[in-house]
C-alpha cells in the first residue's frame, strides 16, 4: 500500500490576556475553576475582540485582545 506521511502538527504554547471593556458581556468563573488564580471569563457568545499586541519572545507566546463595543470603529 502506498504510505501517506501525516503532515507533522507543531504545537505553539500561549497565553491570550484579555482586555473587557463592557463587564455585563463576561462572567466570572474564576470560582468554579480549576485554576482560579487566572481569572477566567466566560464570554457572551458573538463578542467581539481586536488583536493589539502579540509577544513570541518568551517560551510562551502572549497575545493581549481588547473587547469591541458598537462604539469601536
């Protein structure tokens, strides 16, 4: 049989820190978290966020977003 190699997956660790700029659009669920220390938001689905600024110098990427609001152009 004729042998397909499988494309190799490289994986990139990263932390992506969030800006919120409107709080009634999340909720805090750093109480039923597995790791409270972080956190954690469970976002309002269709809520929008813009890319600012991304960090691949460490052995962790960071990318920061900022929450779009209907007044953000």
């Amino acid at each position: 049989f004729a042998h397909r190699e499988q494309p190799r997956l490289e994986c990139v660790r990263i932390i992506i820190v969030y800006l919120i700029v409107d709080p009634k659009s999340g909720l805090d669920i750093s109480s039923i978290s597995e790791y409270p220390d972080e956190e954690e938001v469970l976002m309002v689905p269709g809520t929008c966020f813009k890319v600012t600024h991304v960090d691949k110098s460490g052995p962790v990427c960071e990318a920061h977003l900022r929450q779009l609001v209907p007044t953000d152009e």
